[in-house]
C-alpha cells in the first residue's frame, strides 16, 4: 500500500486538483434561438448548419 512520506502542501495540492473541476458544456444558440449542443441538431427545430435535417417541432 502506498504510504505518504513528505505533506503535499496547499499550493502543491491545488495545482494537482486544478483539472479536477467538471467542465461546463459548450452551449451554442439555433437560428430558432434554442439552446443546443455543437454539432448536433437543434432539438426544438431539428436544423444542423442551417439544413433541415430532421423533422422538429416546427415551434418557431
């Protein structure tokens, strides 16, 4: 089993745990004005780059 020899100090363990974080989500915004995720279809109007590409719901 690992045992710690030496104390990591706070500044050492927050530049450790820097990367730890959850990222946020890349929110991009439809024509429509839905928010969705890069590249992938708008859930509310199912357009991808501007393309009708699946049948949405037509809302706006």
């Amino acid at each position: 089993m690992a045992v710690q020899q030496n104390k990591k100090s706070r500044s050492r363990k927050g530049m450790r745990r820097s990367h730890d974080r959850v990222a946020v989500p890349a929110v991009i915004y439809c024509t429509c004005g839905e928010p969705t995720l890069p590249h992938s279809v708008c859930p509310n109007c199912g357009e991808y780059k501007g393309r009708k590409v699946v049948a949405g719901n037509d809302n706006a």
